[in-house]
C-alpha cells in the first residue's frame, strides 16, 4: 500500500481507543466498485455539467434530461457491489461502541455491505418523490417505465435526492450534527470536502475535541485541518486500519 505507515498507525490506535466514532463518506469510497466520483479524473461533472443536471431549475427546465441522466445513472448502480472499503465500515460499525455512518453518496452500498442506520445527507438513487403531494417511495425498476415516472396523484416525480441550492433533510441533517459533536474520532473518507454543509461536519468534530482522520489518494480541502491524513483508497486503507484494530485487541 501506498501510504505512510506511521499515519495509518496512528489512525488505528485512535479508532482502538475511541467509545463514539463518526464516518463520513463521499463518492470516492464508491469508486472502487465503479461508480465514477463527481469532480476527479472521470467524474460526472466532467462530462456533465451540474448545473444543468443536478439544480431544482435544471429539472424544471428540461425534466426529460434530467431524468434520463438520473435512469442512466440508476443503471449503472444497479449492476455494482460493495467494495472492501464498504466492508470494514460495516465491521467497524458492529465492532465501534457508539457509531453513525453519514454519506453523502446516493448509492446503496453502504446498506448492502451490511451498515445498519446509515444517515443519508443527499437522499437516494432510489427514491422518488412527488412534484405535487411530496409522497416518495422506494423503487428499483431499471429502466424506469415511464420516464419520467409519474406518481399515484397523476403528478411528475423527481429523484429523490438533494440538489445544489436545496436544503438537506431535517433528520439526517441533525442525527450528523450530533454525531459529530458527540464524536472523540471521526473518519472522513473519499470526500473533497468541497460541498457544504456536509464538509463542515469534520470541522465541527474537530471544534468538539474529535480526532479527525482523513483517508483519501489526494489531498483535499480538509487535509489541513485534519489530525491524521492517510493517503491511499479506501478499499486498502480501511481494511488495513480494521486489521490493525482487532490485532492489537481492544482499546481503553
Ligand atoms: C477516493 C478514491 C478511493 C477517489 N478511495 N477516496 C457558493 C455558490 C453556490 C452555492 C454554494 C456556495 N457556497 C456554498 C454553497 C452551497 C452548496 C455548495 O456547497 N456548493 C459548493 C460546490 C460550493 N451546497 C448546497 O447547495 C447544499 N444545500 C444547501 O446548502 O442548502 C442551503 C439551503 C438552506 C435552506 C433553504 C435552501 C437552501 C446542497 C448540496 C447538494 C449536493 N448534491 C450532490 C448531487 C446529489 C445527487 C446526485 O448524485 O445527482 O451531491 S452534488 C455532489 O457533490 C453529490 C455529492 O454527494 C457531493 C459531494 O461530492 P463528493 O462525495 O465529495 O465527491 P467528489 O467527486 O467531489 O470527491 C471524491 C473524492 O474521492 C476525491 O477527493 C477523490 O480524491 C476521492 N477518491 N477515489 C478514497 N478509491
Ligand atoms: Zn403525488
């Protein structure tokens, strides 16, 4: 593995120790499994541009695009698996004493490694919401027939995510803010942390007395001020520091 020992050391020994951990999640923990990032080499924004895609007045706009991109995307997760990175969170989760895991991934992933009570900051692939009575549900069919899908009152629906300029859902929006209040670690992992609020809550953790731990191949806007930053992907990195918490047995 490609990244330095000593910091991967300390971020085990930090876990180890640790009776309330946070995880926060971006794109890249996907990009394992193959689902492109947004803003790196291959991302989405590279051949899209966002603000014609992902904007309540992009889908108002033109919703047949907007839809087809979204049909196109729910294709291309619906053929993807968790990756390790996904895996060691989940055995982390069952391991840690108090644990949330925030993402602001759309896919599922996490959930199908085996994460329980994964707080969702930008909603899901999966979800539709109606443009009239708000109504969502769940639904997986790929391709979606009609596009785009119509809800049971007769209205249009939309993806069930969150898009540039839209607050985030109350309650998961909450549950992360406690979360990284109350965390004595948190790890922020496959996130440019460029996209607000989610990229304030390690800083709120760290104001809280968090140790903060970054996992990623390049450098971000929240290595600065992180206390630990592993450079590497998630699929080696996590793995590696879980392997180096059960060996070394428990903490405190
Ligand atoms: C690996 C790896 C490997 C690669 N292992 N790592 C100035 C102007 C306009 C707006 C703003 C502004 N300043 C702030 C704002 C607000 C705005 C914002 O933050 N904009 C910034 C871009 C500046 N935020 C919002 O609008 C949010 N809402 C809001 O603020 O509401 C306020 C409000 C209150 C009350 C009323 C009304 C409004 C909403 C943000 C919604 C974001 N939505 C998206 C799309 C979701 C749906 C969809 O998928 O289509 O969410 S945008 C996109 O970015 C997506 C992601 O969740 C999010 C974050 O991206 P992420 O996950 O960090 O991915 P990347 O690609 O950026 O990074 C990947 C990383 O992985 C890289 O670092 C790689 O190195 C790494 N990596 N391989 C580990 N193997
Ligand atoms: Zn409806």
């Amino acid at each position: 593995m490609e990244c330095e020992d000593k910091d991967i050391a300390k971020a085990a020994e930090w876990v180890r120790g640790a009776r309330r951990i946070a995880v926060l999640t971006g794109a890249g923990i996907s990009a394992e499994s193959g689902l492109p990032t947004f803003r790196g080499p291959g991302g989405l924004w590279r051949s899209f541009r966002p603000e014609e895609l992902a904007t309540p007045q992009a889908f108002a706009a033109d919703p047949r695009l907007v839809w087809e991109w979204y049909d196109w995307r729910r294709s291309v997760h619906a053929k993807v698996e968790p990756n390790a990175g996904h895996r060691a969170l989940a055995d982390l989760g069952r391991r840690a004493g108090e644990f949330s895991l925030i993402t602001q991934n759309v896919d599922s992933l996490h959930e199908a490694a085996g994460s329980r009570a994964v707080v969702h900051l930008h909603g899901s692939l999966w979800t539709l919401r109606c443009t009239r009575c708000g109504k969502e549900e769940m639904n997986r069919q790929v391709p979606l027939e009609p596009l785009p899908p119509v809800c049971e009152c007769g209205a249009m629906q939309r993806p069930g995510v969150v898009w540039f300029g839209e607050p985030l859902p109350d309650k998961p929006l909450a549950q992360a803010l406690a979360a990284a209040q109350k965390a004595e670690v948190m790890l922020v992992v496959g996130t440019s942390s460029m996209v607000y609020p989610a990229a304030a809550l390690p800083k709120v953790a760290r104001d809280s007395g968090a140790k903060v731990i970054e996992v990623n191949p390049e450098e971000t806007e929240m290595t600065l001020a992180a206390h630990a930053s592993v450079r590497g992907k998630a699929g080696e990195v996590l793995p590696e520091i879980m392997a180096r918490v059960t060996r070394d047995g428990p903490g405190k």
